[in-house]
C-alpha cells in the first residue's frame, strides 16, 4: 500500500519559502563568484549575472516587507476579534447582573 503525503503550505509558510529562496540564490551567486575558479566574465555577461542577483537580492527584500505587511494585518484582525469578545464578554455580564438585580431572590424561599 502507498502511502502520498500531501503538504501544503498557507500563505505565510510560502511567502518565507519564497522570500528564503530568493535569499539564498542570491547569496550562492555571489559566493559562486568568489570562489569558483575560471575564467572571468565578459562585460555582457558580468551585468547580466550580477544584475540577476542583485534582483533575487531585491526580490527577497519585497517579499520580506509584503511578509512584514501581512503579519500586522494579521495581528491587526486578531486584536479586533480579541476586542470583539471581550465587549461581548462584558455585555453579557451586564445582562447577567441585570437580571439578578431584577429579580432579586427573597431570603426565606429555597
């Protein structure tokens, strides 16, 4: 029997893949540059590599601050519905006590 495990990943777990990605691209890129022995590249081709770097080194940055965006509105959605519970919270202890003080029980039935 085979067994297929399916990962899928939400939003958040793919904007830091991507954005990790990108990073590390980057970054192989220019230790690949460094450390590689050949020959060096030709004036066309050396813009060409270092300008695809320097735009995994932009993209990654992007998508850090659409990551950093996506957090505060995501704690800006949590503190409302944290709010919104709270008020509920307190409302329905005001009609809790309302209701006691209404009706207040006489001392002599149990």
């Amino acid at each position: 029997m085979r067994y297929h495990v399916r990962v899928t990943l939400n939003s958040k777990a793919r904007r830091r893949w991507l954005g990790a990605m990108c990073l590390l691209a980057a970054l192989v890129m220019l230790i690949a540059n460094e450390i590689l022995p050949g020959e060096r590249l030709d004036e066309v081709a050396f813009v060409i590599y270092w300008g695809v770097c320097f735009g995994f080194a932009v993209l990654a940055m992007l998508v850090g601050i659409l990551d950093a965006h996506a957090l505060r509105r995501e704690a800006r959605a949590e503190q409302r519905v944290l709010l919104e519970d709270a008020l509920e919270d307190i409302q329905v202890e005001k009609d809790a006590r309302n209701r006691t003080s209404r009706h207040p029980e006489s001392p002599g039935s149990n």
